[in-house]
C-alpha cells in the first residue's frame, strides 16, 4: 500500500487545486482589460490565495499520515509511498509558484493582490516540511553504501544482533538472551 486515505485527499485536494489554475489559464490576461471580469478574477485571485495558504497544512496531514502508517508497519512499498510524497510535495511547489506569478501578472496591469508574501512563506514552509520528512524517511541503501557496509562486516566492525537488540533494550546480552528464551517459553503456554 502506497499513499493511505488521507493521502488520496491530499492528493485530490492538490490535484484539483492544480487542474483549476490550468483551466483557468486560458482566461488570464487577455479577459482582464474588461473592467468586470478584471474585478471578479481579483476576487478569485484572492480566494486562490487563501486556498492556497492551506497547501503546508494538507502537506503536513500527508506527511504525518504516512509516518503513523509507516510506524503501524502498514505500508508495503516505503519506496512508492515516498514517490508519492515527493510528487505532491513537488505539485504543491508548482501551485504556490503559479499562484504568485498570477499575482505579479494580475500587479503588473495596476491591480493589487495580497499575498505574495505569504505564500512566498507558505512555500518555504512546505519545503521545510518536506526536508524533515525525507530525513526521516527509510530509504534503501545506495551501492556505495551496501559496499560499505559489507566491508565493515568483513572486517569485523559490525556486532550481533543480540548484542544490538540487548543494547537497544539498555541490559547486557545475558540478560537479552534470558528474556528471550522467557518470552518463548510464555509464548508456548
């Protein structure tokens, strides 16, 4: 399983919000010399603006969700789910920077809308957001580092797994090794 529920409806909100600037391309800057229609891409501009404020939080909604599902052990394919993560996070860039270009367009015929600012901050914030999801994120190893590793091994700079999961526990191995044979021992009773 790649992206989860409230992933696809951060993924249609992005989409949809994507697909209507598209559309609504095509109705730019050539209908703006008409007063009225000047006036009412203004008033869409600007709710535009406030939808698009909400992008990091749609973001971050994706990004926590997929973590809780990755901590639940419920995705298969940590390497989709990450591509699809990096695609909205990548679509949502796109939107904010399109949005302010309309702004600057709608600027430069006289008109003012507010909000480049902060949607130059909103953008800024998603790309913070994304930073910290991918450091977090599991990632395969790259050749260079497989390589490595298996030459740390060779060379014996690695340790057991007893001995690792008896340190992640905090007691020595003895101990480790106890609580394991406990544990299936209550297991078969």
């Amino acid at each position: 399983m790649g992206i989860n529920t409230i992933g696809r409806i951060s993924q249609r909100q992005l989409r949809t919000l994507e697909e209507a600037l598209e559309a609504a391309h095509g109705d730019g800057e050539d209908s703006w010399k008409d007063e009225k229609r000047r006036s009412a891409a203004a008033r869409d501009l600007r709710r535009i603006v406030r939808l698009c404020l909400r992008i990091p939080e749609t973001l971050n909604d994706l990004v926590d969700s997929s973590i809780d599902h990755l901590m639940a052990h419920l995705i298969d394919d940590r390497e989709e789910t990450a591509r699809e993560v990096r695609e909205e996070f990548n679509r949502g860039q796109r939107i904010l920077t399109r949005v302010i270009e309309l702004i600057e367009k709608f600027a430069a015929h006289g008109d003012s809308i507010q909000g480049t600012d902060e949607l130059r901050d909103a953008s800024e914030r998603a790309k913070r957001r994304e930073a910290e999801f991918f450091d977090f994120w599991p990632r395969p190893l790259t050749a260079e580092e497989f390589v490595e590793a298996q030459e740390a091994i060779q060379r014996g700079e690695g340790i057991e797994l007893d001995e690792a999961f008896a340190q992640i526990a905090g007691v020595d191995r003895e101990t480790w090794l106890r609580r394991v044979e406990e544990r299936k021992r209550a297991r078969k009773a």
